[in-house]
C-alpha cells in the first residue's frame, strides 16, 4: 500500500514515525535522494538499525550533514562498513562525539544481518576532516584500530588535543604496524601491556 501511495518527497513527509518503522526494507530501497532529504529528525529516528543497515550507499550518502548531526547514535553505529567507507566530509564533520565513542573499534555482527562497521571503515578522508574535539572523543581501543591511513591522516591539531596515555595507543599501534587496522586479540594484547585492559570501545 506504501509503495502505491508514495511517490514523491511531499509524499514521504506525510508518513508518520510510526509509520516509517513499519516500511519494508523493499520499500525503503526505492526512496530516491529527494525522498531521503524529506525525512525529517523524528522520521530518520524511527528506522529501526536493520531497516538502516539495508540502505544502498547512494541513500545513506544522501543524508546531509544535519540529518547525520541527528541522527541517533544506535543508527549511526549500526552502519555498515560500506556505508562508513562512503562517508562524504560534510557528514563526517556533522558526527557527534557520542556517535564516534558508538562506532566500534572492530566490525561486529548484529544479529543475523549485516556486520556492522566500526570507526576503521571511516574514509580517510572523512576522518581527516574530523575536528580536534571528535578526535580526542575516541575510545583508547579506537584510536588502536585505526587504519594506517587514517593515522598518517591526523594533523597537529589533532594530535595536541589527544592526551598522553591517548598518544601512548596511537605510538603502539604505528609501531605495531597491523595492515588495515588490528584485531581483537591483538588489540587486547597491547592494551594489557599498557595497564588499560577493560576500556570501552
């Protein structure tokens, strides 16, 4: 019946949050880029984390930056590792620091659906063009799983806003060296050596 009434952005703006929860994911893969522009803060927030999880990568790159600015954490942790990789700047930059501290430090099942991604998948780019402050805001474990690319791309900046057992993680991972990130054991293993085993993240 949703995929008969609606047809344009208008159109979705009309739909209830309720409403929204309830759309199929067969549905929500036919929303054009006006469509996802149309959803409103109390729309984008009534996706469940599966129905997220299904958008293609043009409709979750569709989100501006201020639908991503409020957006639920549980969302944006819910995002997968291709989804995270196209992040644009502009939504990178719109993240708050409770989404970043939510992105995991290692991909993680969720249920039966999709891995979701974790703070490795962000773009290089995008995470470049995070401020001082989101940087600062990431977990010890975070900071370890960072891709080498992602390392090589924090600036002066970012690196003065990061405190000292903070520089001490990032040292041990660029000294560890893991190719694309590190896993879980590894991870645990250096931190254990550092005295910070149990840190969120």
């Amino acid at each position: 019946a949703h995929a008969t009434a609606i047809s344009s952005a208008h159109n979705i703006g009309q739909i209830s949050a309720r409403g929204i929860a309830g759309l199929s994911t067969a549905f929500l893969a036919k929303l054009n880029t006006d469509d996802i522009h149309a959803l409103s803060t109390a729309q984008t927030n009534a996706l469940s984390t599966s129905q997220l999880e299904s958008l293609q990568i043009s409709q979750t790159g569709a989100f501006t930056g201020d639908q991503i600015h409020s957006m639920q954490s549980r969302l944006v942790a819910a995002m997968t590792a291709n989804q995270l990789q196209n992040f644009s700047v502009d939504q990178a930059k719109a993240l708050t620091t409770a989404d970043l501290r939510a992105l995991r430090s290692w991909p993680q099942m969720q249920g039966s659906t999709l891995a979701a991604g974790g703070i490795a998948d962000l773009d290089a780019a995008a995470f470049h063009a995070l401020d001082a402050s989101q940087v600062a805001a990431l977990s010890l474990r975070q900071l370890y799983s960072l891709t080498n690319d992602q390392a090589n791309a924090l600036t002066a900046e970012h690196l003065a806003a990061l405190s000292s057992l903070q520089r001490t993680v990032l040292d041990a991972r660029r000294s560890t060296n893991v190719p694309g990130g590190s896993q879980t054991p590894i991870v645990t293993a250096a931190l254990s050596d550092l005295g910070i085993v149990g840190q969120r993240g």
